[in-house]
C-alpha cells in the first residue's frame, strides 16, 4: 500500500491543523499520523490507496480556515502497515 511523508510549512500550529488533518484522512480511509515539529512544521505521515493520497496532498496545500500554508514537502514512505487509523500526536 503506498505511503507519504508531508511536511507542511506556514501558520500551521495552534490553528486546529492536525484534527483538521485527521478529519480528513479518515474520510480519505487513510492511517498515519499528524504531528507537530520543533520547528513550527507539521508532519504528516499517511498510508492508503495512491488517490487518497493525492487528495490528502491538495488538502494539505489549504489546510483548516485559519491555517496559512506557505509549503508543502511531499516524500515516499515506508508502508508501515501498523497503524489501523489516524492518529494524532
């Protein structure tokens, strides 16, 4: 099952962006996880049908309301096949 790495760059803490994450991915179906960095990014690993992922991706360049994304880094990930749903950390 293929996988993603997104780091997500901007106003992106403290604006509800990893639940708004989460929602999503589970209404995509995907697993994985939504967490925050030292350095003000959020990373997002997620794992699920290649469509899914894509359209993770394009909401991942807009984000909740209140969110200004300035970037999104999209990388491979090992399938990691762990996780039954999305989690939050």
């Amino acid at each position: 099952m293929p996988a993603a790495r997104f780091l997500v760059g901007g106003k992106v803490q403290g604006v509800f962006f990893r639940a708004s994450t989460r929602e999503q991915a589970l209404k995509l179906g995907l697993s994985g996880y939504a967490k925050n960095l030292p350095d003000g990014r959020v990373e997002v690993l997620a794992e699920g049908d290649a469509a899914a992922l894509d359209a993770l991706e394009r909401w991942l360049h807009v984000g909740p309301p209140m969110a200004r994304v300035g970037a999104v880094e999209r990388t491979d990930a090992v399938e990691r096949g762990s996780e039954q749903a999305f989690g939050i950390r």
